[in-house]
C-alpha cells in the first residue's frame, strides 16, 4: 500500500521573453473577421494591470466593451474591431507550450496587435511585467508623460470558443498533480494529446489530481470528464466536484469508455478561486488488480 509522503504540482514553464511594448504596426497574420471563423497565430502581448492602465489614463473604470477592468478574469484586446465581436470569447493557446486559456474580448488595442491582460498572461505560462506610471490615476488626461510600457509577449494561436464552455487540460495551469513522483506516468494520448495516469490504490489516497477551472460567472455547470482510450481502466473512478462550498460525487467506469466526455452531472458554481474536481486513488479497488486511473481534461459548460 503506498502513503503519502509529498505533493507536486504541473507548473507552466515561463517561456516568453520580456520586450519593450510600443505602437508597432502587427505583424502580418491571417485574421478572420467577425463573422467568419477566427484561426489566427500572432505575437500576443501584455496590456498592462488594472492599476497601470488607469494611472497612464488609456482608460479608466470599463474597458470599451463594458464591464470593470480585471487582473483575474481572462480577457483581451483585438486588433482593430473589424477582427471579432465585442465580447465574443476566444480560445488563446501559447504555442510554446500548449497551454490554453479562454478569453473574452473587452477592448480594442491602441497599437493594432493583440493583447491579454495579467489573468491570461499567467493562464498561458509567459512572462510579464508592467512599466512605471507617475500620474494620478484617473485624472481625466488622456497620456501621462513619462509612463513606460510593460513587457511581455508570447506566439498564440487565437481561435473561436465555445462561448458558454470552459476546458482545463491536464497541460493547463488549471490542473495540478498531487502524490509521489514515481506513482505518476504519462501517455501521448487523449484529449490535447496527453493525459496522466497511476495505478487504483485500494481505500488509502496517495496520488490525486485537481482540476481548478477559471469559470464565465455564477451558475449552473454541466461537468464532464474526458475518458481516454488506454491507460485508464478503473471501473470505479470516482471524481469529486466541489462546488459553491459544497461536495458531490460521481462514479465514472473508465474501463467502458474510449475517447468521449462523461457526464459527471450539473451543479452550482459561485465562480471563485476555491471550486475543483478532484480525482484520487482512492477507487476502492485493490492495487493487485492493476487497474488504471487515467487522468485528462475537464469540462465545464454554463447551463
């Protein structure tokens, strides 16, 4: 029976190099308008924080499609606003790393690029920083002398996304294992072409994974668990869904299922940093049948 003796957690690997942020034209890329489907790979950079864009006076209070300016929900600035629909969301992924994050659009950029703010920055695994800012923010000017650009950039490829649907991968920032090392393996299959897995361990949790969605708001979610087509044969996997400060739970035969979404019920989220699935070793099944737990994406679809 093996016991618990230390965690580890899927850590993004900052790949973007900082630069300097200026009003460059973009660079040439393939961008689709509005009402055609967006699939474009470009340099993304950083906008800034909250509190930086408010002390230069690029805007103060909502950015131009409505709402407050966040650090923590993820959003972006287009092109031009011929490029997609105010308020659309968009699938972000860093092509450096794989990792994804879906956004919504909020503003257009000043400098004829994409942008993301600090939220999708740290989603996608790059490296920012913000300039230096010496006004009083919110002051009614339109510039503020002296101010200086942040830094930060990654290559994305920007898609369409499911506007009411959030995925976190076990290659997202969302997703953490937790247990010994060595009781981890990993396979280049799946959803995204990866997945985790370990083997059942009785009654006793060692190895357990989370899932840590940055949801659309408030609401009812319709949670469901990706089930590869190898390394995952418990047919007793049971996914813990903690929600709004409560927990369910749902039984998944993993063995019957090949490459598909199962269904591990509809529940309410209040949309915080607190909510999870969580999947463990724990199945109940002895560790002498050798039976696998595989571990993969996560989806969350707003009812």
């Amino acid at each position: 029976m093996r016991n618990l003796r230390q965690s580890m957690a899927v850590t993004a690997v900052l790949v973007a190099t900082g630069c300097q942020i200026d009003e460059q034209p973009a660079d040439e890329e393939r961008v689709s308008v509005a009402s055609e489907e967006l699939n474009v790979t470009t340099t993304m950079r950083y906008e800034g924080s909250c509190a930086w864009l408010a002390c230069a006076s690029i805007y103060c209070g909502n950015p131009g499609c409505g709402g407050a300016c966040s650090d923590t929900q993820p959003w972006v600035a287009r092109p031009t606003v011929a490029t997609i629909n105010c308020g659309s969301v968009v699938r972000v992924c860093n092509t450096a790393n794989g990792l994804c994050v879906n956004a919504t659009v909020r503003d257009t950029s000043g400098g004829g690029v994409w942008e993301g703010n600090q939220a999708v920055f740290q989603a996608i695994g790059a490296s920012y920083g913000d300039g230096t800012c010496g006004c009083t923010a919110c002051t009614g000017i339109t510039s503020c002398p002296g101010a200086t650009y942040g830094w930060g950039q990654a290559t994305v490829q920007i898609t369409d996304a499911a506007a009411n649907e959030v995925i976190v991968d076990d290659t997202s920032s969302g997703f953490a294992l937790f247990g010994p090392n060595q009781y981890w393996f990993q396979a280049w299959i799946g959803y995204g072409s990866h997945m985790w897995w370990t083997f059942v361990n009785g009654t006793s949790m060692s190895n357990f994974a989370r899932w840590s969605p940055v949801l659309l708001g408030a609401g009812n979610y319709a949670v469901y668990a990706y089930i590869p087509s190898n390394n995952a044969t418990s047919q007793t996997a049971t996914y813990r869904i903690y929600h709004n400060g409560a927990n369910n739970y749902a039984m998944v035969n993993q063995n019957n299922l090949f490459n598909v979404w199962a269904n591990l019920g509809t529940y309410y989220f209040a949309s915080n940093s607190t909510e999870y699935v969580e999947l463990g070793d724990n199945t109940g099944e002895a560790p002498g049948t050798n039976r696998k737990l595989g571990f993969d994406a996560v989806k969350f679809v707003k009812q």
